[in-house]
C-alpha cells in the first residue's frame, strides 16, 4: 500500500488534489481512497489530506501518519511545525518552493528525494490564481511514478471539468504537465532540529474500552458508547463482512474494534453481525489476522 500526505492551507486545494490522485489511481488499475483533514476551517488554516493507493481494495480509515509521499503545497507550513513527521526512510517529498531540493531542510535525518517547484507562480501564469493543487500533481508525477502523470491529467481535467467547466479542465491539465516538466529532482539537507510533539497512534489492543460496550438508555434516548444503535446505519452500506466460523480463532479483535459495536460477541466467544447497524466500513475485515471476515458486495445477511 501507498500512503500519501497532502499539507496545504485552506483555499490551495489539498483535498482536491488528494480526489484527483485516488482517481488517477483508479484509472490506472488501483484501488484507491482520499479523505480531509480539517482542523479551523478557513481560507488559510493549514488543512492536510491524504490518500492511499493499493493493488486490492483500501479498508485502513486511519490518518496518515507514515507517508511513502509528502506534499507540501505551501512552504511556510515546515517551519510551524515538523510536517514530515512520520516519513518513511525511502520516502519522497514534493514542496512548492523557490528553492532547489538541496536548500530544503525538513528535519533532522530527513534526507530525502524531494522534488521542487514555484506552484504558485505557475499557477498565476496559467490559472491567473494562486491555487496550487494540479501544479503540484504533476510535479507530484514526475518525483512519483506510481501514477502516471497521463493518468492524472485525465483525471485532473474531467473532475475540474465537471465542477468549473471544460476550459478549467484543460487549463488544470495544462498547469500539471507544466509543472511536470518544471520540477527539479534533488535530495533534502536533514539538519533542522524540531521539538517533538507527544502523539499517539494505539493498535488495535490499546484501544480504550467503549466500541465494544453497549450504550445506555435515558429517556429513550441511547447515550454514551454505541449510541448509534438508535439509527438504522446498516443501510448506508456497500458491502457486508461474511464471516467463516471455520477459520476464527475467537481473537475478539472484530469485536473490540467495531466502531458501531455491531459485532456482537457470542456466549462461545464467536461472532454475529448486526446487520441493521453494520456499516459495511470494514475494520473487522481488516484487523482479523486469519482472514475469517471477508467483506463482499452488496448488503446481504448471513
């Protein structure tokens, strides 16, 4: 699985840019998620988002936290904070900058392929506005070769197309392959010294006790953990786990993690789905480590 993250600020489309990659992705063969991040939600709040790019379908709903890919839309947000926090040892990273790669300093131990190019300027030379999102994916492309960058233009000009007509498309497409063939290819410096931020990232077994507790009952009205028991979210789903009592070694790890606590644990430590609640999400698909749940199409019941 790939994993890539988008840091931008409110306006520069970083959650665009993360559509447009699944996308492209998709079009080539991948499967294929992007999401937001938001934390004050303006124009100018710094914003991430990200995407994950995979051979088989995507079932981690997780942030994050370490990228084979860092893009960095807008250069004055690595020095608030330590944004390539996380970065995998043969990572690469995309800044929009003046600067060459050897000039960008990341943090300490970042030495890293990075690909720079002034997306700004090239945007207001071919969009005449400073939204960096599409120039940033073909540089993206071209520090990147995952997806190809015909991929991305394609993708690049239908959904821009569609939302802001087919001459923004084109121009969009047209900002990506520019920014393609401006990209220059070096490695980061690695010397910058950050404090570093206590964080948390639990696996599955350090979750707090709570998915798996039932909710209480006040008034007639669900509280606490579960709540959602009292909306019928079994029919917001796609796909529905299938479950092969053969195969489960009764791990409860479904069970613990069920966002909705619609696994439901047996008097023998087996499992049944609350087909009414479930959510087809499929976090207990994923987390199972003898792949006794397998999420199929469609909502069916077992």
């Amino acid at each position: 699985m790939y994993e890539i993250r988008f840091h931008g600020r409110g306006g520069q489309g970083a959650v665009m840019a993360a559509q447009s990659l699944a996308d492209a992705a998709v079009r080539s063969g991948f499967h294929a998620q992007a999401f937001p991040y938001f934390g004050a939600e303006r124009r100018g709040a710094p914003v991430q988002a990200y995407a994950r790019i995979d051979t088989k379908k995507v079932r981690t709903k997780s942030q994050v936290y370490n990228p084979d890919l860092l893009v960095i839309m807008d250069e004055s947000l690595s020095e608030l904070a330590d944004i390539a926090a996380g970065l995998k040892p043969d990572g690469r990273v995309v800044m929009n900058t003046t600067k060459r790669p050897e000039e960008v300093d990341l943090g300490k131990g970042v030495d890293a392929v990075c690909g720079t190019v002034d997306a700004s300027a090239l945007a207001l030379e071919v969009l005449k506005m400073p939204v960096v999102n599409t120039s940033m994916l073909g540089a993206l492309a071209r520090v990147w070769d995952v997806v190809p960058l015909e991929s991305i233009v394609e993708a690049i000009e239908d959904r821009f197309g569609e939302k802001l007509g087919t001459r923004a498309g084109i121009l969009n497409g047209e900002a990506a392959r520019t920014a393609y063939d401006s990209t220059i290819i070096g490695r980061t410096l690695g010397r910058k010294e950050y404090g570093k931020l206590a964080e948390w990232a639990p696996a599955w077994n350090e979750i707090p006790i709570g998915n798996s507790l039932r909710s209480e009952t006040r008034d007639g009205v669900a509280v606490g953990p579960a709540s959602s028991s009292q909306n019928l979210t079994g029919r917001w789903k796609w796909s529905t786990p299938r479950y092969d009592r053969e195969k489960c070694i009764r791990c409860l790890r479904c069970w613990w993690s069920c966002p909705d606590s619609a696994v439901i644990r047996l008097d023998d430590d087996y499992m049944r789905w609350d087909m009414d609640h479930c959510k087809g999400c499929g976090i207990c698909a994923d987390i199972c480590p003898v792949n006794a749940i397998e999420m199929v199409q469609g909502a069916h019941t077992w």
